[in-house]
C-alpha cells in the first residue's frame, strides 16, 4: 500500500497519519539538505578562516579575505562586530559607562549567538520528528489494525488467516513509514550535532582570542609600599 492509497482509500485517522508522517519527511529532508549545504566544509572552513584572519595585515583586509573562505559567514559576524565597535560612537549612551572591553565582549558574544542560532536551526525539528515519527506510525498501525478486526468481525463465513494477513500486513506498512521517517532524521541530528559541537568550540576560541587581542590590557597593580629599613 502507497501514501496515496493511505490518503485517498483510508479513513479519516489513517488519511491524517499518512498525511502527518508525510509533512515530517519533508520537513526533516528540507532540514537535512539546508543543514548539509551549510555545514559542507565542516570545520575545515572555519579554520581556514580563522587562519586567513590572523594572517591579514588590517581588519578591512581580513574582512575581505573572509568573503572567500567563511561561506557560511560564521567567523565573518565577530570580525564585523570588532570592526564596528570602534567606529560607533558610545557618548552618552549606556554602552559608554563601560568600557572598552565590556563593549568588546558584549558586541562578540551577540555575533557569536547569532552564528550559533543559525547553526542550531532545525536541530530541534530533526529530534522531534525522530523522537515521534515511530509512535506517529505505530498509532496508524493499530488503528489499521484496529479497523481490519473490526471489518472481519462483520463479514459471514470462518475465520481464516487469509483474511487477516491482508488488512493486518497493509496495517503494519503505517510503522514501517513512520521508522523511515524517523531513521535519517535521527541519524542526520547525531552527525549534524558533532560537526556543530566542534565549530562552536572554534568559534569560542577565536572570540576569547579576539578580545585578548583587541581589548584593553589590565592596569598594572601599584607596587606595594616600600617597608622602612630597620634603624
């Protein structure tokens, strides 16, 4: 039994499992493919990027080479956010009254988030359709079955196998699809989870590393007053 036989010959329950287990798998494979597209370099871009950036002579000059290496703009936003907080203008805001290296991690955390957001995107969409696409299949399966019993109950004549392994077995093709609805997605979060983890720490370190960089070295300590000599 195909999706369209499930949509247009069962009933309402079995229309609407079919229909929702066919919503998750596109769902999950638009996710799938946007999140393999934008992590097809892996960590390899990321640190490709983060070498380029220490090698340029001047922010502008590693903003551009970033254009060519980051082409999942992920290390880009925290060059931009340095490169920015020195040009905005702080006088009389808020943002003035602290200073130079709050306004540095304020401005490279926010670009970090924003990375991380999108790296995070559809992450919880992959664990949710892998966590209930089965049970979304198990339900249609005893329905199916539920309704084949009913519908064998009514007819006249014996009970024969014949007549229950044909509506229990297009039954049982419910769970089938809800474990293949539910198998890629559960395998793409676990691969997509682990690349994700080791370009968070990069990006991490190269925003500790920027502010180490950038920001304003800590006032020395005054040198302790100096002890009398005894007389």
């Amino acid at each position: 039994m195909s999706v369209l036989e499930l949509l247009t010959h069962g009933d309402g329950v079995s229309r609407s499992v079919a229909a929702l287990l066919l919503a998750m798998s596109i769902a999950s494979w638009v996710v799938i493919l946007w999140k393999a597209w934008l992590l097809r370099g892996g960590t390899r871009d990321v640190l490709r990027s983060i070498a380029a950036f220490w090698q340029s002579a001047t922010l502008a000059d590693a903003e551009q080479k970033l254009q060519a290496f980051d082409r999942a703009a992920l290390v880009l936003p925290a060059v931009v956010a340095i490169k920015n907080a020195a040009a905005i203008n702080v006088n009389g805001t808020l943002g003035a009254t602290a200073d130079r290296n709050q306004r540095l991690t304020r401005v490279l955390r926010d670009a970090l988030h924003s990375a991380l957001r999108r790296l995070q995107a559809g992450q919880i969409l992959l664990a949710t359709v892998g966590a209930t696409a089965p049970f979304v299949g198990l339900l249609g399966t005893v329905w199916g079955i539920y309704g084949a019993l009913t519908g064998i109950a009514g007819q006249t004549g014996g009970f024969t196998i014949d007549k229950v392994a044909g509506p229990v077995g297009e039954a049982l093709v419910m769970t089938a699809f809800g474990l293949a609805v539910a198998i890629p997605a559960v395998l793409a979060y676990n691969v997509f989870g682990r690349v994700i983890g080791r370009v968070e720490a990069e990006l991490e370190g190269f925003a500790h590393d920027l502010l180490g960089s950038f920001g304003e070295a800590p006032a020395s300590a005054a040198p302790p007053p100096a002890r009398p000599m005894p007389v």
